[in-house]
C-alpha cells in the first residue's frame, strides 16, 4: 500500500485515453464492491494507475502499472485484486459495503481508520 497525498490535484490537465482508463477501472471496482467510495486516477505519461478509497483514506491505496498490450479479463482481474486487498487492510470484506460493520472499525486520534500498512 502506497501513501498518494496530492495526488488528486496534482494535475488536473486529464487526457481523454487516462479518463476512460479511469473511468473503466472505477466501473469495475463499483460493480464488484459496490458501495464504497472509489477514486483512480491514470497517467498515461507514467503509465501508473492510483486505486483509493476515499471513505477509508484518500492519502493510501495501491499503484499500479499500466500495460500496453493487456486483455480486458486480466485488467479487471489486476483492479478487482488491488480494491480487494485495499478493503483487507481495513478489515473490511470483499463485497457490498456493511455499513455496521464500518461503523466500528477502529481509528486514530484523529478519528481516521486505521488500516494495516504491511
């Protein structure tokens, strides 16, 4: 799990191949764990892809590499791993959002959630 502080605005210019990439990805992730706050962003300059969940941290998620060459099975297999392992640091099950079972997820001080980092 990456720490992607500033990565939201740190460039708003968006080519339309990173927002369909993105928008693609996000699909995805809200159709198999539907209810939670997804957020990707893609640039095709670096050819990394940032998956987050905005309702457990907007500053940790996971990095991915964008391909050249992939098949759309094997694109959705890499972003539904990285949504899923993400919902694994916060104690939380692959799936649906439970509301109930967020609701008692441990936080910081700060009253942020705390994950496991490892």
């Amino acid at each position: 799990m990456n720490s992607m502080s500033g990565l939201v605005t740190e460039n708003p210019q968006v080519s339309a191949n990173d927002l369909v990439t993105a928008k693609q990805m996000a699909e995805a992730l809200h159709q198999h764990y539907p209810g939670h706050l997804w957020a990707v962003t893609c640039d095709g300059n670096t050819g990394m892809a940032d998956v987050r969940n905005l309702a457990l941290s907007g500053n940790w998620g996971f990095r991915l590499k964008l391909r050249d060459i992939y098949s759309a099975s094997e694109f959705k297999k890499e972003v539904m791993r990285a949504g899923g392992e993400l919902l694994e640091r916060y104690r939380l099950r692959r799936g649906v959002l439970n509301q109930d079972h967020y609701s008692t997820l441990e936080t910081d001080f700060a009253g942020r959630i705390k994950a496991d980092r490892q």
